[in-house]
C-alpha cells in the first residue's frame, strides 16, 4: 500500500478472536485432564477388579483423552502469529493433522474390536467370577466426575458408556450377592457394548475427517454474503482474494482487500480492523480474519469511497 512517502508496501492484519480461543482451549483441556484422569483410574481399578466393562470403559476415556489433547493442540498452533506468507504451509499442516486424525480413527477401530473378540472370547471360556466391589465404587465415581466436570459437548457418549458398565458391573456383582452365577456374564456383556460404543464412536470419527477433506469450509451462500459485505465496507475498493477452512469447530478466514493506494499504510490497518469487527460480529462460527491490504491498481485513475473528499487525479487526457 503506497504511504505518505510514495514507497509501496504490504499490510498485513492478522485478527484473532481471543476470548472464542480461549473458551474452545479450556474446554479441551479440561476435557483432557478429565478423560485421561478417569482412563487411569478405570483401567488399574478395572484389571485388579477383574472387570471387563471397566477396562472397555477405560479405553473408551483414553480415546476421548486423545481427542481432546488433538484439540488443544490445533488450538494453540491457530494461536501462534504467522506471516501471511506461511499460510499455505499452515493449511499444509492442518491437512496432516488431518491425516493423523485418521489414524487415531482407524487405532480405535481396532481396540474396539479387539475388546470385543476378548469379549466374546471370555464369555465362552466361562465367567466363574463376579467383579470386586471396587469396580462399582470407580464406575460410580466416574459418573459423578463426567457429569460435574467434563464438558457438555462429549457427555452424551461418555455417559452412555458408563452407564452400561455400571449396569454390567452392578449386575454381575449382584450375582455374587445373591448366589446367581448366570449374572457373572453381565460384566462382559457390558463390555461388548462397549467395543461397539467405541467402533461406533471411530467409525464415524474416521468418515467425519474424510468428508471434512473434501467440503468447503464456507458454504457457498456464506462466502457470497461475507464478499458482499466487506464489498460493502467504507475504504474497501475490491475483495481480491478469499479463503477459509475448519479450525476445531470454527472457520478461519483469510482476506485479500485493495483500497485506495493515496491512503496511509494505518490508514489501511483501520479499514482492515473495521473489516474484522464487522466479520466476527456477522458470522458467529468465525473465529480468526487474517487480512492483507493492498493497493487498488485498476491502471487509471479513480475516486475511492475512503476520502469522499479528495480530488480526482489529472490524467493525460485532461
């Protein structure tokens, strides 16, 4: 952009959406310490216990911890300042994030189904025992501790999972209570609910990623109004370039504007600030604007709806 003292220049502002960052990272992290917590607890309780369930459970949490530590991680490196320059090297990493995301898919996929052939394996060899009280204690536990601290958005899942071990654990204990063998098999059977959970829980993980690789992260309708309305913003001649893609459960966006090249380079910051208010203000699921300013350069001279006032250029013609 040309400043007061004729040299040409580039501004580039780059805008985040802070407070929106830090609630997603919190809710992550939280999340994280959460389900790892409980996958240590389910799983050392649920191998002394002897409870199936219980350790199914415990896979299930180490899943979500994993999950939830992918997201802290993208979280924070969208945080990071980066030169325009680098966006596309960006957008390279998130592409094998993306890939590692379907990896982490297709290992949950196989330890669903490995509990669920030990499972089934374990039932036919004969359950001749109930678990220890203290799997029941956890379960419960774990429950109260989902219900209380981990983030709404996972709950769903999670309580359902817990839920059917405790039943499981529950019932078999009560086999041992009431002299009721045939009970013993409820614990197994929780736990190959479970694996199915989990399978479940990969499969549609896996296919979400897959799928998230070959949509727009704006739909079309949406970018048509966002190009509408900074064409619209006072100070901006032209929107020269677009692009956006997912970051976590949000959109970033990257903006190409020219202006009037008589203007000063903080000049040109102010219309692009004013640009990001407006965007983050209109379109809820945007999280980050990252905007490039540069000079309006039709090849003749023109009047800019920046300084209303100004006086057309001379031209040759004149």
């Amino acid at each position: 952009m040309r400043g007061a003292n004729g040299t040409h220049t580039e501004g580039v502002v780059e805008m985040a959406a802070k407070p929106r960052h830090a609630e997603a990272e919190a809710s992550a992290t939280l999340g994280l310490a959460g389900n790892a917590g409980l996958a240590l607890l389910k799983g050392a309780t649920g191998i002394a216990a002897g409870s199936a369930a219980l350790l199914a459970d415990a896979v299930r949490s180490a899943a979500e911890a994993a999950a939830c530590f992918a997201a802290v991680i993208g979280l924070r490196k969208a945080q990071s300042p980066q030169p325009y320059e680098k966006r596309s090297a960006q957008r390279g990493r998130n592409r094998i994030e993306t890939v590692s995301g379907v990896i982490i898919s297709v290992l949950l996929l196989l330890l669903g189904l490995e509990i669920a052939i030990q499972t089934l394996r374990a039932v036919l060899l004969g359950v001749d025992a109930a678990p220890h009280w203290s799997a029941l204690v956890v379960i419960v536990v774990s429950l109260l501790v989902q219900l209380l601290a981990v983030p709404s958005k996972s709950r769903k899942t999670d309580l359902l999972a817990s839920a059917v071990a405790l039943l499981g654990i529950a019932g078999a204990y009560s086999g041992e209570l009431f002299n009721a063998p045939a009970l013993y098999y409820l614990d197994p059977a929780a736990a190959f609910v479970i694996a199915i959970l989990v399978l479940l829980s990969g499969y549609r993980l896996i296919t979400g990623l897959v799928l998230q690789g070959h949509k727009l992260s704006l739909q079309e309708e949406d970018a048509t109004e966002l190009m509408q309305i900074v064409q619209r913003i006072e100070g901006v001649i032209t929107v020269e370039d677009l692009k956006a893609w997912e970051q976590g459960h949000y959109v970033a966006v990257e903006l190409r504007i020219s202006v009037n090249p008589r203007i000063s380079v903080l000049e040109g910051q102010e219309i692009a600030k004013r640009v990001r208010e407006i965007l983050l203000k209109r379109f809820i699921h945007i999280s980050e604007v990252y905007i490039a300013v540069d000079p309006y350069d039709p090849g003749y001279p023109y009047k800019s709806n920046h300084d209303p006032n100004q006086e057309p250029m001379p031209t040759l013609l004149q």
